[in-house]
C-alpha cells in the first residue's frame, strides 16, 4: 500500500513503530512506579503495617501454622525491612518489583496473543489503572493476585511456543504454581490449567509431546514446596477455606453485589478507602464489555478457552468474598485487550486496501486510547492527593518522626509495628510508658502525662488529625 509516492513499509514510523510504542510503555511503567513508590500515596496503610508486622515475625524453623499464607511475598518483605531499615519504601520495594515483573509478564502475554499494536495500546491502558497503580505501591500480598496469575499464563505460553527452553519452562511452571498455592484463590487457576488441558484438543496434543523428565521434575519440586502448607492445611482447616476463599462466615449477597457494584460500575460516584474505585474508566468497561463478545465468539481457541474458564470460577467467588475482587484485574485486561483488537480488526476489515482509511481509523482509537490513559493517571493522582476519604486513610509518621528522637511513647495498639521500626532502625527505644527527661508521643498516646508538659507538635499536611507526634520535656521543679 502507498501513501502518495511513499510505500508505507518504507516509512520510518511504520518501520520503527514497535519499538518506539514499547520505549514508550517502558518509560511510563518506569516513571508510574516511581511516582507511586515514592509520592502518591507516598504514606503506609494500617494493612501494610499489618503485613510488617506478619514478615517480620516469621520463623523459618516452623512454618506448619495457620498464618503460612502469602509466604513468599512475607520473605520478600522481611529480606527488604532487614536490608533497607523499616522505612515507606522499603516496606512497598516488594510490591513495586513485583509489580515491573507482572508488567512486563502481562506485555509478552498480550504481544503472544495479540497483534503487538493492539498489545501496545493495552499495556499503556492497564499501567495507568487507579487498580494497577495502587496494588503496585501496596505493601501487602495484593500484588500478587496480579504476578502469579501473569506468571502461570507467560510460562504456559513459552511451553506451547518453544521448544528449545521447554524442560526450564516447564519446571518454571511447577514451580510457580507450587509456590501460588501459598495465597488465596490461585488454586482456580490451576485447576482451569488443568480442565482446559484435558478438554482442548490442542493443549492435549502439546502435554504428550513434553519429555517426561520436566514432568517428573516439576512433580517432585511441587510436592516439596508445598508440604509445608499441606502440613499447615491438616492442622489448621480454617486455612484450607481461607485459601479457597470461602468466608468464615455466611456472606451478605446484597452488600457484596453493591461493594463490587462500585467497584467495577460506580461511575457516577467514585471513591473508596483504601483503593479508589471503579477500577477502570468507563471507556475501558466499554472495551471490556467489547472483549466479552469477541471471547465468546471465538471460544474454541485455548487463549479464550482459559479466559472464559477463569473468569467463570472467579466471579461466583469473589461475590461471595469481595475482598478478593483485585484477583480479576488480568482477566479484565485480557478482555479489553481483545475488545480494542475487535474493534480495529472491523475497521481494517472494511477498508482493507485503502491506507488513508485504515490511518485515518487509527486517530480516534489513539484520541480514544489517550484520553483512558490520562483520565486513569489524573484520577489516581488527585484522588490519593485530595479525597478525604481516602487520604485519612494513610500515614506518613514514618517520615516525619523528629530525627533526634531518643524514647518513642506509642500506643498498644501500636506497639508491635514500632517495635520493629525500632528494632531495625535503632533510633529510639519504644514503650507505652514516658521515659527520660524528653520523650516524643504518637498521636494515638497523646495524653497529660504527669511531671511533663508538650514543647512541640509535630504535624502533617492532613485537615483533620494532623497532630502526628507530641515532644514532651520533663517539667522543671
């Protein structure tokens, strides 16, 4: 085709066109993930101070108890307090590398199963989700409802497209799904692996030609990895439901279908807690809802074999159990992948030999695509900067304690997380009583202690309970 006098291969956009839209995913992963690990929300959750507290207190030498889940995020974290100190950084580092990894898992999966434009377009719409950008900074095993799911599907992959690195593919795979089955829901994946392996004529065709030895590799690797938590399992029933994702208790249907309501739908009034929500702009819904029909046009290919079988299991379960709703956030971006590529496919389809036409298509899927990108990033950016239900949600103490704080009076309740920072940091001694001529309280200890009175109040930008710490200094007789 030609545009003029000019062949369009020979144009040097069309020729470089691949590697400047995956420079330009590489440059906004890299600079989202820095601006969310060091700025917005730039502060820790009770959540994430919860995770410390759980990485920190892990024993090596028992590991058969109920509280085994999400262990390989939980010795990430530990490795990153006891090399980094406890600060707001070294608390998300795990996160954040997780999250680079599960990006670019996500690119090579939509480069394999789609048309790299389309790939392209959809990896810039996923980095830019309020979803994407706020598990990346959360310090918590949220992550990876999003890595081992990218990793089980890239390995899946490699093993049916090639052949040379097929035994260490097929070990990888073992050995991820061993290590997934450590958090919540990841079994559902699997067992789709599993049925979508026997009733596809393809995926059976292609298990019996892999060599029995990365078989029986990969058995003997899964069945140690995972005899900790089978142990765990025996011992502690309430942690098979837990990883199953069942609920201790009878779930409230109406309140679960309107928190995820919101969640996914809740475009006329966003918001949240922790996370904002919906996670994905109506735009991207729309591509969704796109994606859901070519899927079940074409359901007889594998790729939407799994789609389909996937999301199927995860549906029912994380109405019963909300909590879990950050687990579809792959399968929602595979679909709006495949409803940007239908939707360019018709277009090309009924221009296909005009090249003014299929140029002059491709302005308002990029118009389109732009407009996604930016609202997504603005939203998050001045959501975490601004919503008052949000922000109060979050604590920068981390960064504000004074630096020549000797004695920190906390609270009981947060006696534990500070204990650790003190442990690792080995800057102040922490009780919940005063001590010394001068002591420094947190907000929740703020009291009249007897023989002191307050020299200082250290704050934060916060409109309401921004009075983070309190320096006493003994009163003089």
């Amino acid at each position: 085709m030609y545009i003029g006098k000019h062949k369009i291969t020979e144009l040097f956009l069309y020729r470089w066109r691949f590697i400047i839209g995956y420079s330009l995913v590489g440059i906004s992963l890299i600079g989202a993930l820095f601006f969310v690990g060091n700025y917005l929300p730039g502060s820790i959750s009770n959540q994430e101070m919860e995770s410390v507290i759980k990485s920190s207190s892990l024993n090596l030498s028992s590991l058969n108890s109920a509280d085994i889940t999400n262990l390989p995020y939980h010795l990430l974290q530990h490795a990153s307090i006891t090399l980094f100190g406890v600060t707001n950084l070294s608390i998300k580092l795990p996160s954040l590398l997780l999250a680079l990894l599960s990006i670019v898992g996500i690119i090579f999966i939509l480069r394999r199963w789609f048309k790299p434009s389309v790939g392209i377009l959809a990896s810039l719409v996923a980095i830019t989700t309020g979803q994407f950008l706020f598990i990346a900074q959360d310090g918590t095993p949220t992550i990876l409802f999003l890595f081992w799911p990218v990793c089980l599907l890239l390995l899946a992959t490699l093993i049916s497209y090639q052949k040379k690195l097929r035994l260490l593919t097929v070990l990888g795979f073992f050995i991820t799904a061993a290590l997934s089955m450590y958090t919540p829901l990841s079994i559902y994946l699997i067992v789709a692996f599993a049925v979508i392996m026997i009733l596809h004529p393809h995926l059976r065709c292609l298990i019996k030609q892999v060599p029995q030895v990365p078989l029986v590799l990969g058995i003997i690797f899964t069945a140690v990895i995972i005899t900790p938590l089978v142990v765990s399992v025996i011992g502690h029933l309430s942690l098979g439901f837990t990883l199953l994702g069942i609920p201790s208790h009878m779930p409230n249907f109406d309140s679960n279908l309107v928190s995820l309501g919101a969640e996914f739908f809740g475009f006329v009034k966003p918001g949240g807690l922790t996370i904002m929500t919906p996670f994905f702009e109506l735009g991207s819904m729309l591509l969704i809802a796109v994606g859901i029909f070519y899927v079940i046009k074409t359901r007889v290919t594998a790729k939407n074999y799994i789609i389909m079988l996937w999301t199927a299991c995860l549906i029912p379960l994380i109405i019963i159990n909300p909590v879990y709703s950050s687990i579809m956030f792959l399968p929602l971006v595979l679909l709006l992948t495949a409803g940007l590529g239908t939707l360019l496919y018709y277009w090309y389809d009924l221009f296909p030999n005009n090249p003014y036409a299929r140029i002059g298509g491709l302005i308002p899927v990029v118009i389109f695509v732009t407009v996604l990108i930016f609202s997504g990033a603005s939203r998050f950016i001045f959501g975490y900067e601004f919503d008052p239900s949000i922000v109060t949600n979050f604590s920068n103490d981390l960064r504000i304690i004074p630096a020549d704080t000797k004695f920190l009076v906390v609270a009981d309740s947060e006696l534990d997380f500070y204990n650790i920072v003190s442990d690792h940091n080995h800057q102040y001694t922490v009780s919940t009583n005063p001590a010394g001529e001068s002591f420094v309280a947190t907000h929740k200890a703020h009291q009249d202690f007897e023989g002191y009175t307050v020299d200082r109040i250290i704050t934060s930008s916060l409109n309401n309970d921004s009075d983070r710490f309190y320096l006493y200094t003994k009163t003089s007789i």
